[in-house]
C-alpha cells in the first residue's frame, strides 16, 4: 500500500524508510504539511501519515473524505490537531503512536531547567567569546526546591523522577493520580496548592478543551513571585498573552517552552530570513529569562525509531483489515 507522508523532513523518510523496509508499505514523501491547500495531494491514497501541525479540521477531514483516504497515521502521542467526531463521520480511521520514548521528553524538561538556571546557552557564547566573566550567570540549586508537576501519566512520571533525583520536593495534580508518582514521595494537591507552593511548574498533562489555558492569568497571579514555568506539553496550556504579562511584571521568573499555541506557522521550518509577523512570540522573543525551543522535545533517535515502527505496524494492521489497536476515536 502507498502512503502519503505529509511534512516529510530528512529524519522522517530516513527512519520510516527503514522500518518499512520488507513491508508492504511504501512512502510517498510530500515535503508541505497538510492543509486546506495541500489536501488534494492525499486523495489517491488510501492512508495518509501525518504529524503535530497537520491541519486536520473539519473541513480538511470533508475534503480528505472526497479522495480514497480512509486512514490517518498520526506519527505522535497528541490527536488534538484531528477533529476526531468529523473523522468518525466520514469513516476515517486515526491511530497513533501513544508512547514512544517518554524519556526523550522528560529529559528534555529538565534540560529546559537547567539551562533556564545556570544559562548554559549564554555560558557558551560567552567562552567562545573569550568572555570568562561569570557577572549575570548566578542561579540557584534545585535541591529542596518544591517542583509541581501537572499530569503525572507517562512522561510526568519520568519527569517526577529526575526531579526527585536532584532532591527537590514533588507535588502533583493529575485527574488520576499514579501510584508510582505517590512512591516517590510527591503529595497529590488541588491545582490551586500546586499554583501556590511551587518554584518550579512543568506541564504535563494533554491538551483538551478541560486544559486549554490552564494557565490562565489568575492562575499565574496564584503562583509564587518568579516562579519557573516549563511546558513540553502543548503550546495551547498556557494563556500566552498571560504569560506576556506575567514575564514584564516579574510574577514569572522564568518560562521554557518547547511547545507555543500558534507554533503551526513557525516551528519545523527555517524561518531565519523571514520577517515574523506573530507580535506576541516576537515579544516573547525579548525577555532574557524565556528559553524556546521549536518542538524538539520528543526529538532523539530512539524515539525516531520507535515512531517508525509503531506508525508501520498501525498502517499494516489497516492493511490487514484488522482492528487498530492504537486507534484514537470519540465513543
Ligand atoms: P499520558 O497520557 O501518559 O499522560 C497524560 C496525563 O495527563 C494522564 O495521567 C492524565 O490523567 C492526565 N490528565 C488528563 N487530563 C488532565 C487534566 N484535566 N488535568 C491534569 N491532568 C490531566 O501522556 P504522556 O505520554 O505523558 O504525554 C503528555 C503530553 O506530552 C501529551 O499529551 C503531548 O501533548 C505531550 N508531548 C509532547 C512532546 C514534545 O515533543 N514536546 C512529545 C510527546 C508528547
């Protein structure tokens, strides 16, 4: 079976390329991401391979639906881009990849921390400089530092155990609570105690309609004055503009974000010589204490692999006429 891949990158037809070798599946690299534009692009394919800032609304599914596509494979963890009751509708299938290497993201957090603190990125272009001077590095130890981590599944869980290594205390808030997080040490509290007791906070919980703005400006105004706000998560879990606010005011101390809610125009791509026209990433952009990084998080090569992998199986299960095991759906 032949496969659309949208938003294909060097590292994703290296690594699909090898897991599909000796399947019945074989790529079609298409290089611009899935949109209202691009969608006729899919239509002779039965399955299309798809990723984070694919455009899967409505009506990208309506005008999918007119061509022979009847599967998605998600090449991620998060479906919040694919309007799931549309697919259904259609009979468009979705599977994903639910966990592939949550290691990749929780070590990336925690990187994000580290160099929020001790600066490592200036540290660099300061020695490279012939600049030895250590005048604005000054940070602080995370050990006995109070760490609140929102949604303790897969990742935060790992998360919780690198902070734990540092010898910082655990707090939590997940809907379900997770025995291994409880294990560690972390007490479980309302988002309210979390908001107010930590120096550190890390998203980790999917983005929903129940947590789109979780921090929301009343949320930052509960926090303590410089807290470190990380998010590895999805961009759309903080209020931005909040955020803004919160940076210029010194509520927050620090942000570190891998992931930004209007990312879809910006991340992946080489933007180096192009004028950005969002004001508010522009400001964010600004502030000495904001680290970005352009969804990398989940970025290693076990985590590359495991994608591949798992994404050839969903489309041969398809093949196959079996029923998705990893297949994402509204009841
Ligand atoms: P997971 O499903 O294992 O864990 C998510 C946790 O969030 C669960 O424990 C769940 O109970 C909890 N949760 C659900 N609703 C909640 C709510 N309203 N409030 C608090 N907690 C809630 O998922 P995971 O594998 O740990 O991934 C977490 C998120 O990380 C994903 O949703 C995805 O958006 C993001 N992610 C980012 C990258 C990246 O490269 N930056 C890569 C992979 C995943």
């Amino acid at each position: 079976m032949k496969v659309a891949v949208f938003g294909t990158k060097s590292y994703d037809r290296q690594f699909l390329e090898e897991a599909a070798r000796g399947t019945e599946i074989h790529w079609h690299f298409f290089e611009p991401r899935l949109t209202e534009t691009t969608v006729p692009l899919a239509h002779p394919y039965q399955a299309i391979c798809c990723f984070v800032n694919d455009v899967l609304t409505s009506e990208v599914l309506e005008k999918l639906a007119q061509g022979q596509t009847r599967m998605i494979a998600m090449r991620c963890a998060g479906y919040n881009n694919v309007d799931l009751a549309k697919a259904k509708e259609l009979g468009i299938q979705v599977a994903r990849v639910p966990a592939y290497s949550p290691y990749a993201v929780a070590e990336h957090a925690a990187g994000l921390i580290l160099t929020l603190n001790r600066k490592y990125h200036k540290a660099y272009n300061r020695v490279r400089e012939g600049n030895f001077s250590i005048e604005g590095l000054l940070g602080f130890d995370l050990h006995g530092k109070t760490v609140g981590v929102i949604g303790t599944g897969k990742i935060g869980q790992l998360f919780a155990k690198i902070m734990h290594g540092f010898g910082c205390e655990l707090l939590a808030y997940d809907i379900q609570p997770a025995e291994e997080c409880t294990e560690l040490g972390a007490k479980y509290v309302s988002l309210d105690e979390l908001f107010a007791r930590s120096d550190i906070i890390s998203l980790h919980c999917p983005l929903l309609p129940a947590t789109k703005h979780l921090v929301s400006d009343k949320a930052i105004a509960q926090m303590k004055r410089g807290v470190m706000l990380i998010n590895t998560s999805r961009g759309a879990l903080i209020d931005t503009k909040a955020a803004v606010a919160g940076l210029k005011s010194g509520q927050i101390g620090y942000l570190g974000i891998d992931v930004y809610e209007e990312e879809a125009d910006l991340f992946f791509e080489n933007k180096s010589e192009t004028v950005i026209q969002d004001d508010v990433f522009a400001r964010l952009m600004t502030f000495p204490n904001v680290l970005v990084t352009g969804h990398q998080a989940f970025f290693t090569e076990n985590a590359l692999q495991a994608i591949a992998e798992v994404t050839v199986e969903n489309l041969q299960e398809f093949v196959a006429g079996k029923t998705l095991s990893r297949e994402v759906k509204i009841d």
